[in-house]
C-alpha cells in the first residue's frame, strides 16, 4: 500500500489506485454521473462547484502577522480538519497520482494528488499537468475531497494550505482549479525561497529578423493571458500557460506540461491550436455546455462562463520547451481594463514595478461570482502567492535588475466603457499586433502627459481608425468628454497610490513609481 502522506497522520483507505494509467483514468471518469462523453469522443465533467473559492482558503499558522494579506488558521483547527479528513478517506477508495511540477532541476519539485476515485477527472486532468514521475516521496502533497463538507466554513467548504509540511487538504470543491493551484501555490513559496519569482505568466517565443525574443505574459485568469500566449505571430511557439519561474539574469523555467485553458467564446479563427487541443478526443472538458449531439458550444453561458479544458501540451502540434528557451526579452502585463488605460505601454523599471505590484484588472467568472465585472488589484495578478504580497513586487525590481527586460502594460478590454454606443474593444486581432511589436522592438514611442509611461505612436496592424486605442485621451476628446477622461486619470492615480501605500514592506522606489 501507498504511504500517502505524513506518518503522523498515515491514512488507510480501502482501496488505492496508485499511478493508474490514463485509459483507466477516463473510464472511471465516464463513469461518474456527472460525466458526458462529447460528440468528439473527449469526456465532460458538469461539477458542483465551478470557480476557486478564496474565501474558503486558509494558510496554517500560529503565526498569522506574518502571512499578512491572507486567511489563516491556527494549527489546532488544522488538526482537526486533518483528522476530518482522515477519517473520512479511511472507508473509501482513493487514487494516487505523482509526478513533478516543472522539469527543469532548478525549481523542480516532487508532487503528489491524492483524490477520492469518485472524481477520477481530477486525477485523469492533473496526470496531463505532472512531469512524469517514477518514485521517491513527495515534497508537497494535495489531498482532496470534493466529497466531504466542512462545517463552520464558508459554503461548507475549506481548502487548508499547510506551507510547513507541504500539504493542501481541499474539501467540498469539485472543481479542479482547486486541486491544481493547490500544488503551484505550495511551489510558490518553494521557488521564492530559492531567490525567485514564482509568477501567474504564460511565456512564449517569436522569431523576429533580430533572433527569437522570448516574452512573458502575466495576468489574472480570464484577462486573455492563455490567448495572447498561444495566439500565433509568425512561426511563434507557446512555451508555458499558467505558471513560470523567474530567477536571476531573465531565465524561465515552466511548471505543467499541459495546459488548462478557459474555453468560453473560444474559436478556431482567434485561437485554433487551443481550440484543436480541446476539440481532440484526448482532452478533459470541465463544465462545458453541450448541444443535443454532444457537440461542445463555446459560446453559451447559460451554465457557466469559467468552462474548462486540460490537454497535454503535444495535443497543440507545436510548442517549446522551457529549457530550450533564452532570457527573458519583454514581459507583458495585461490588464482588462476600461475607461483610460491605452492598448499598449512601455513602462519604465521604477513603473514596471509599481504595475507588476498593482496587478490590475476586471474581474471573471474565472474568480467565481463576486469577482465577476469587479475593478480588481491583485498584486503581480497571482492571487496564489502565499505570503505577503509587497514580497513579491521586490523581488520583481531585484530581478529585473539582473537582466535587462523591457516591460509593457496591455489593454485587453476597452477604452471609454466597456459597453454601449461610445465603448471601443481591443481585439484578439489587435492584441496580436501589439505582441509582434513588442518582439520586432522597432516602435517609435512619446511620453503620455497624464501617466508618464511610453504610448506608440502607430502599431502595424491595427488600422488608423482604431489608433485611439492606443491614445484614449483622443478618442475621449473626439467624444467630447474629456472631462471624463481627467475624472478618470485622478481617480485611478488616487486609487493606485492608496493601492501601494497599503503594503508596508514595499520598497519606497516602487511606492513612487505611480
């Protein structure tokens, strides 16, 4: 039998499927209820719970000022979590699966799910994600039970993150993203530990006359990150989808050899390796709408707008591996914004920090409902960073000072509103535009008078008519309300400033960078 984890607490349930492989993974998917094979012969799985749930996430620690920024729970309340838990999986048949977070030995780390057979998808999904894995004892373990409540916490569900002994216990969610981030939040504080950034960024490569450029794209789930990562400029090659390490002199080191894509309005024109990969027969949907036929529909929210798919990275016919990749070129922050911020700026180091520490955005379903639409600030857009946060903007600036790195602010929203007559969206299409910029280097820039950061003057491929995009201040003044548009400018540089001030460990040169 399997040791699963922590002797202490050794559990024995009856039956341990250890490492089983894929095919059994999916028929004992296809067996759950909840389960419908699709008309392209993929599985889909219709859960209880179909987005993270941070108000249920606690760190463990009788020391809570220093996890500033996040839930705890003294380690008494754990205990009893753990042996609710434990008792709990002693009368009922578990899968195993091992395997590693990244391949790269730098950052590396042995990691374990342990999961109910009852929800094999989780098992048959994160199998995708892990690096292959023979042997040896884990360093961070999840343990997980969508089928266990736990009373007293909010919606009956808890997900406890022992950072000491490398253990996530998930209870009452069913939805994989819990599972997943459970492990890469437990790696977070490990790379940070190493001296790293453990960063929420795709990272991808274009070739360009000047050589291939390697970019990084940070930002919050559903904000375009998978998009703009896998969206094609040339003959440019995905690397990584939802997590990197950053270590000193710019290197990248990735973390899944899979992906877990947000499949609402996905398309084969905007994004067709995505939209294969998930149409292939090997692919795990999550809470995806289906037609009569079984036949996926991209575009209906009537269920949810944070459907889901997990696909092996070969399934994308072309990608890199992150160990074949150079420095870090250009890194990306995207924010899905309305109202002033333009489709493309060049930050200084000193704003690049302040931006990164900022973490702006409007909220998704992918944050669950009460993040929905919401004007966010979730600092370096990783709200799985376990410790507190202004950590994370310094060791960016320490970073960035060891390799030179140009960084950008995207728009992937609108300017003006984000709805009605007077509203403008930035496209796939422009986005692009401004990605194959960035790598080719050759934009002319001017200062904006109210942010100070670098606007272009003109993007290749984004038409004159829509050049405002890149210069809202106009496309203001063409409407006539400039007068909203100054509103706006002392607003957001009131908020950002407020923003800052609120993390008393940042760095004072980053505090001055808005």
């Amino acid at each position: 039998m399997v040791v699963l984890h922590e002797p202490a607490h050794e559990m024995r349930p009856r039956v341990v499927l250890d490492n089983p492989p894929q095919e059994q993974l999916r028929r004992l998917t296809l067996q759950m209820p909840n389960a419908k094979r699709t008309a392209y012969g993929s599985v889909d799985v219709f859960t209880s719970v179909d987005s993270r749930s941070s108000g249920s996430t606690y760190i463990v620690t009788d020391t809570p000022e220093e996890y500033r920024g996040h839930q705890t729970m003294p380690r008494a309340e754990y205990e009893e979590i753990t042996r609710l838990q434990e008792e709990y999986i002693a009368g009922r048949p578990m899968i195993v699966i091992d395997g590693y977070i990244s391949n790269a030995k730098e950052v590396q780390t042995a990691a374990r799910l342990v999961i109910e057979r009852a929800n094999a998808n989780v098992a048959g999904m994160q199998k995708f994600l892990y690096f292959e894995r023979a042997d040896g004892d884990p360093q961070v373990t999840v343990i997980d039970t969508p089928n266990l409540a736990a009373p007293g916490y909010p919606n009956d569900r808890c997900i406890a993150v022992d950072l000491e002994n490398g253990v996530t216990r998930v209870l009452n969610s069913d939805y994989f993203g819990e599972s997943k981030k459970g492990g890469l939040r437990m790696w977070n504080k490990i790379v940070y530990d190493k001296g790293g950034l453990p960063m929420h960024a795709g990272c991808k490569v274009i070739p360009t006359a000047q050589g291939e450029k390697t970019i990084v794209v940070i930002g919050l789930s559903g904000t375009g990150k998978t998009t703009t990562t896998f969206r094609r400029q040339g003959d440019s090659k995905a690397v990584q989808d939802d997590f990197i390490a950053l270590v000193r002199g710019g290197k990248v080191y990735g973390t899944e050899n899979g992906c877990f894509a947000k499949t609402f309005s996905l398309s084969p024109e905007h994004e067709p390796e995505i939209y294969r990969a998930v149409t292939s027969p090997i692919a795990y949907l999550e809470n995806v709408y289906l037609s009569e036929d079984g036949t996926p529909d991209f575009f209906n929210e009537s269920f949810t707008q944070n459907g889901r798919a997990v696909f092996h990275l070969e399934a994308l016919g072309r990608y890199e591996d992150a160990n074949n990749i150079g420095p870090v070129n250009a890194i990306v922050i995207l924010n899905r914004a309305r109202s002033v911020v333009p489709a493309l700026a060049k930050l200084s180091e000193q704003q690049a920090a302040a931006y990164f520490m900022l973490g702006e955005t409007q909220g998704t379903s992918a944050g669950g409902k009460d993040e929905a639409g919401k004007s966010l600030r979730v600092p370096g857009t990783n709200p799985f960073f376990p410790l507190p946060n202004e950590l994370q903007g310094n060791r960016f600036l320490e970073l960035l000072r060891t390799h030179p790195i140009d960084v950008y602010l995207m728009n992937t929203g609108w300017i003006v509103d984000d709805s009605g007559p007077d509203s403008k969206k930035i496209t796939v299409e422009h986005s692009s535009a401004c990605m194959r910029a960035i790598a080719d280097g050759r934009l002319e820039w001017s200062t904006d008078p109210d942010f100070g950061y670098q606007l272009p003057v003109r993007v290749a491929g984004i038409a004159p008519e829509d050049e405002d995009l890149l210069h809202p201040r106009e496309r203001f003044e063409a409407l006539g309300r400039l007068g909203d548009y100054r509103r706006w400018v002392e607003r957001l540089k009131a908020e950002r400033r407020a923003c800052l001030e609120s993390f008393p460990a940042l760095d004072d040169y980053i505090r001055a960078g808005i």
